[in-house]
C-alpha cells in the first residue's frame, strides 16, 4: 500500500509541473497575449492526460517525451480556440456594418423621393437661384415678375428709355416649361448637386401685344435719332503706303437684333437691356484689328513697289503715287487691280507723246518758219501691248527705265522729231531741199501736183518708204477705157506715200520751180526733180528718212 500511495503522489507531481511548464510555453509564445481571451476554463484538466502514456516509462527520458507531447496538444487547442473568438467577432461586425448600410440607404431614398417634386440644391433657372423649390414655387415667381414688370433700355450717351409690361398688355402664359425642367433631373443623382452647380435655362411663355412692343420700341430714342451709318477700317494711302484708316461708329441701331433682344429680355424678365453690351448698334464690318484690312494693305502695297520710268522729252514715271489710285479693295477687302484704268491711262499717255499727224513747226533754210500737221511720220505709241507691258511690270513689281512699245517710232523725242537729217518740200516756192546733220546737202527746184484735191501733193510728215531703179509708174484705170491713165518710166524712184506719192526723175519737163504746177504741168502729186537730182538724191538718202512737206 505504501508503493502505491507513493505513486499517486509522484504522479500529482508531475502534473503540476507539467502545468507550469505549459503557461511558461504560452509566454515564450509570439502570439500569446491578454488579448487572445484565455480563461482558466482553457487549462489542462487531468482528464486530459492519458497515465498510460505518461507513466510508461518512469525514468527521466520518458519524462521530457511526456512534456514534448503535451506541448504540442496546448498549442493545438490554443490554435482552435483563436479560431473560434475569431468567427464571432467577425459576424458581429458584419451585423453591425450592415445595420448602419440600411439605416443610411434609408435616409438616401428618402432624400431621393424629396427631389422628385424638388429642385436640387445649386439649382437656378434663368439665372435664378430655385433650391430646394417645387413647379409651383417656380411657376409663381414668374407670375409674380410679370405684374408689375418694366425694361429699362440703356442706350448711348448716357440716354434711357423704359418698355413696360402693362404698356404692351404683357400676361404670364403657363406651360410645361418648369415641368419638363424638374423631369430633367435624376432623384437618385441628388448628390452630386452638393458638389457641382445645375442650371436650367426655361423659355417662359408671356402674351403680349406686338403692335404694342413695336410701337414702344419706334418710340426708344436711338431709334428716333438721325441714324448715322457705321464706317468700316479700310486701306488709305498716305503717300509713302496703304495704311489702316480706323472705322467709325455711328448711331445707327440694327433692329433685328433690338427687336430680338428686347423681346428675349422681356421673355427672361431681365431688369435691363444695353444697347451698347448687346450689340443693338450697327458696328463696322472691320476694324483696325481685322486681319483682312491688314493683308489687304499688305497686297495693295505689294503693287506700289513697282517703279516704271518712260523717257520721253521728260521723264515720265509709274510710281506708287500713280499705282495707288489702280488698286483697290471691296467691301469684303478684296484687293483688286484696275487694269482699265491701266489702259485709260496708256491712251492718255499716247495722246501726249503720240506726234504722228500733230502738228509740228519747221523753220526752213531760207528761215521761213511754218507750221505742218498730217502725215504718217512720229512717234506712235502701241497703247495695248504697251498697256499689257506695264501691267506685268507692276505686278512684278519691277523698278525698271524703258522705252514704250511702238507701233512707228521718230528720230527724236524733240519738238521736230524728224532729227537733223531729213528732206523737206516747200510747195508755194516749189523747192526743196536734202539737209543731213543740219547742213543742207542737196536743194533743187522742183515741180509738184495740180493744187486740186485728186493730184495736190499731200501736206505733212513723211519718211521714205522704198528705192527702186527703172520704176514704171502707173497711174488709175481710166473708167471709160479701163486702162491706165499714164504709165510713165522713171530711173530713180523714192516713195513717200502708198497711195503713190514719191521723188523721181521728170525727163519730160521743160523746166522746174516757179509757177509750172500750176500752169499744167503739174503732176499726179510725185515731186519732179531733175534727173541728175533725182541720181544724187537716191544716192543719199534711205529708207525711213524723213519729209517735210509744206506750203
């Protein structure tokens, strides 16, 4: 009996030893703490320990087999345990997470009912601020701006004017203007109106008489006033270059647009409408910031570089003074170069220095000074291919002397444009002379036309036009006999006309000067020289020469 109450105590020890290594293992543990809720419910009971497999073997090493086994089973339990605490916490806070979910859906929806017959919050219509207001709010206030209502118009210099509602039997006219509005936002979205403002713009519906309004507005005093028309920018040239000139305002009103922004502010219950803010003026189509006057002085003044210098008995120049007055630019600022007036120009210029068939003063040898006009003899200017010369250069933009084009062209650009070298005919003293360099070279007297006007020798200012030698010259068919009235031969032949004026050999002449031509031995209008003259003559001369004729 000893032996075996000597066991049991033996046995009692160690299970209370085996207790306190446990709890010191739970304290060496990383994740034991106070909060992991054990209570002394949680120890090791003796029921737990199986004595067999405690006491099998009593000597030391199946002692520290007995704790290691008895470690591993605490810590198992104390694993379980966790799980457990863990799953309760967890379905209580999803209890409550989801209690407070509800509650505030609740409220939301019922906020969300609110705004269905309720304006949200940051709401304005036409410029009105409606939080929180139902239709009926809404439709009210409009009612209430119709009574009463009046539009004061401010004009320029300070003028004022006043349309009002009774005046033009202005009445509220509900519709589902406001309706529609409030149907046009989400309940559900209300939040959002927290954060960010809404507007609505509603077109309100008013009678009113419109002869009424017309007549009120012919009465405002921008409309009665004497309407001086808008002036836009345009190009200006100042001497040197196209520049901007600056618009100009006028009083005109443009009453489309006051008719449309008076009936819309009136509509809108807007308490002031500017005239000037608005735009109810006519204002200039450009301004000195348009682009468009810019480029086109910028165009315009692209032709002004262009210089063209014609040398005639002065100068004559093209210049930017000229071109300005050839360009132009539309009421759109479309640059345009005149090219008529280019023409115009040129037939002027032609008029000027064109000396074929003008007259002209000769001084003779003999020092008799006469006037001679006709002819076919000068300076002739070919006004269109010149015309189309000067245009190109302006466009080009050429700086540039030159002579025109020329249909006949003369010896100089003097007031005697024949030069030094020339012949001249004086019929009344029936001579005539060869003068080159200026010096008389050849004289002869001569023998010219009948003075009637089928034969006369035209008067005027010639050059040679052909030589020839051994010429036959023939004369019109006789009507009657169909044949030639002469044919006559000569040896030297110098035409001055191609009706058949010319310098040639008259064998058959008794004598030559004096009154001859007009004692009927006058000629068809050649001029007769004697044959060793006419030799010498057709000797010197050239063709282009010029001839003088004169009485």
């Amino acid at each position: 009996m000893s032996e075996k109450k000597n066991k049991s105590l033996r046995r009692q020890e160690d299970v209370r030893l085996l207790d306190e290594e446990v709890f010191e293992e739970f304290e060496d543990e990383e994740d034991f703490s106070e909060s992991d809720n054990f209570s002394a419910d949680d120890s090791f009971d003796d029921d737990d320990i199986d004595d067999d497999e405690l006491y099998e073997d009593e000597d030391e090493e199946g002692k520290k087999k007995k704790k290691k086994v008895l470690r591993r089973r605490g810590k198992r339990r104390r694993q379980k345990k966790m799980k457990e605490n863990k799953g309760k916490r967890s379905k209580k806070a999803w209890i409550i997470g989801g209690s407070i979910i509800g509650g505030l859906l609740v409220i939301y929806l019922g906020i969300s009912a609110f705004f269905i017959s309720h304006f949200y919050i940051n709401t304005t219509i036409n410029g009105k601020d409606f939080s929180g207001k139902t239709e009926s709010d809404v439709v009210a206030y409009m009612k209430d701006q119709v009574e009463g209502y009046s539009l004061k118009i401010i004009e320029a210099d300070n003028k004022t004017d006043e349309i009002n509602g009774e005046a033009i039997s202005m009445t509220y006219k509900k519709d589902d203007s406001v309706k529609d509005a409030l149907k046009n936002q989400n309940p559900l979205l209300w939040i959002r109106a927290l954060f960010s403002k809404s507007s609505a713009e509603v077109t309100i519906n008013v009678d009113y008489n419109e002869d009424a309004l017309s007549k009120a507005i012919g009465s405002i005093q921008a409309v009665k006033a004497e309407q001086t028309e808008p002036v836009s920018a345009y190009p200006k040239f100042d001497g040197e270059s196209f520049k901007v000139e600056p618009e100009v305002y006028g009083s005109a009103v443009d009453m489309e647009i006051l008719t449309k922004k008076i009936k819309e502010y009136i509509t809108n219950f807007e308490p002031e409408l500017n005239l000037l803010n608005e735009k109810c003026y006519k204002v200039p189509k450009y301004t000195t910031e348009s682009k468009e006057v810019q480029k086109a002085c910028d165009d315009m003044n692209k032709y002004c570089q262009a210089s063209i210098t014609y040398p005639m008995k002065e100068n004559v120049v093209v210049d930017k003074a000229l071109i300005s007055t050839w360009v132009s630019a539309d009421a759109d600022m479309n640059v345009t170069f005149n090219e008529e007036a280019v023409r115009a120009w040129m037939r002027d210029f032609g008029k000027t220095y064109d000396t074929v068939g003008t007259t002209r003063t000769i001084t003779s040898p003999t020092g008799k000074t006469v006037e001679v006009s006709g002819g076919t003899y000068g300076w002739s200017i070919d006004e269109e291919a010149e015309t189309q010369n000067l245009i190109a250069s302006i466009k080009n933009g050429e700086v540039v002397t030159r002579e025109p084009a020329y249909e006949k062209t003369a010896a100089s650009h003097a007031a005697q444009d024949w030069g030094t070298t020339y012949l001249e005919v004086d019929l009344s003293a029936q001579h005539m002379w060869y003068i080159s360099g200026g010096s008389v070279v050849l004289e002869t007297d001569v023998v010219t036309g009948v003075p009637i006007p089928e034969k006369e020798t035209t008067l005027g200012v010639y050059d040679i036009l052909e030589k020839s030698l051994n010429k036959t010259l023939v004369g019109e068919d006789n009507p009657v006999t169909g044949k030639p009235i002469y044919e006559t031969p000569v040896s030297y032949w110098m035409r001055v006309t191609w009706s058949g004026i010319g310098f040639h050999d008259a064998i058959w002449q008794p004598a030559f000067g004096g009154t001859l031509y007009r004692d009927g031995l006058g000629s068809h209008g050649c001029i007769n020289m004697p044959l060793d003259k006419a030799a010498a003559l057709y000797d010197v001369i050239s063709v282009g020469t010029p001839v003088i004729v004169h009485n």
